[in-house]
C-alpha cells in the first residue's frame, strides 16, 4: 500500500503549514505512505512515521485511498 504517482502529486499540492499532526495506521503499525514499509507492530509512538503538513481533509483521504486509519496527534 502506497501512494501512486498521481496521488502524490495531487496531494503534494493540498500541503499546509500548520497542519495536524497524523499518522496513517494499517494493523497497528505506522505507514510510510511514499514506500508502503511499515514501522514494526506496536513500535512506541516515538519511533512511527508522523507527517505534520496535511489537513484533516487531506489526512483522511490519503487514508481512504490506501484503506488505513488517520491517526491525528494534537
């Protein structure tokens, strides 16, 4: 599970400054959603991938297309 092509250039133009902090969850294990490698199950917080430069809206539909779960830190 990973963005394709056109997917990243779709939402390379929807990034922000002052976005939510999110983590794209797939079987307990943060998602890389540029590689589709994961962080081991259950990896402290800490040690997950976390993008910072999404909107809610855009966090969820990055989710809805890979078939995870936007988890926001705030």
């Amino acid at each position: 599970m990973k963005l394709t092509t056109v997917q990243v250039g779709e939402v390379s133009q929807e990034l922000i400054t002052d976005g939510v902090p999110v983590r794209f969850m797939c079987c307990g294990a943060s998602l890389d959603i540029l590689t589709g490698e994961t962080t081991k199950r259950g990896a402290n917080v800490m040690n997950q991938i976390v993008y910072w430069n999404f909107s809610r809206k855009t966090a969820q539909k990055i989710a809805g297309w890979l078939g995870v779960r936007a988890a926001f830190s705030e």
